[in-house]
C-alpha cells in the first residue's frame, strides 16, 4: 500500500473524498502520515526509521498497522483542519487499533543515569 493510498482512506473516513483526488505529487498531507508512520515503525521494527519521501512510495510495515496508520493519518488530518470532534474520534480509533500492531512498543534503554556517566 502507498502512502497515497493511506492518504486517500483517511478523507474518505473524514467525509471530504475530493481532499486528495489525484495523485499529482501534492504531498501535504506528507509530513503527518510521517509521523504516524514512525511512531508504528518503531513498535514493529528495530532498524532506523526510514520516512516516505513521496506518496507514492511503498508502506513498509504489516497489514496489522495498516488501520492504525489510516486512523492515526485520519487525526492529524483532521487536527490540521480544526475539526477537534473528529480528531477525537479517529484518535479513540488509532489507540484502539494498536494492540492490533506486531512487536511491542519502542522503549529506550539506560534511562536511569549511571555512576561512570554523572
């Protein structure tokens, strides 16, 4: 799946079909589906985060994230446009679809200081 397409599900879920109808290299809604992009990446996968660069790139994750991204892309898109009752919604559906998501969440090691690095 692309990101064009993950981009084309979420207006269609906010009710706006029209809001990317071709696929004519606008990438606008790019930099949110990053950010959802990264934060599935990094509960699925162990190697460096590699954003897409254009929407018709290829999603590399599972077909589990793949409603979680659409959801996840859906909120932030409809963050961007103010509307806060829908944000709410496609949030309340993204934290539901995560456990859905293969591996287990992204945690950061040596986080309590140690004495040979105070």
């Amino acid at each position: 799946m692309t990101g064009l397409s993950i981009l084309r599900q979420g207006y269609c879920l906010m009710d706006r079909p029209d809001g990317l109808a071709t696929d004519d290299g606008n990438n606008s809604g790019l930099p949110l589906l990053n950010q959802i992009y990264r934060d599935l990446w990094k509960r699925e996968r162990t190697e460096a985060f590699v954003p897409l660069s254009h929407t018709r790139q290829e999603v590399d994750l599972s077909w589990r994230s793949l409603s979680a991204l659409t959801y996840g892309t859906a909120a932030l898109l409809s963050l961007a446009e103010g509307n806060e009752a829908a944000y709410d919604r496609f949030l309340e559906r993204y934290t539901a679809s995560l456990p859905r998501v293969q591996g287990a969440p992204y945690r950061r090691a040596d986080v309590w200081p140690r004495e040979d690095t105070v």
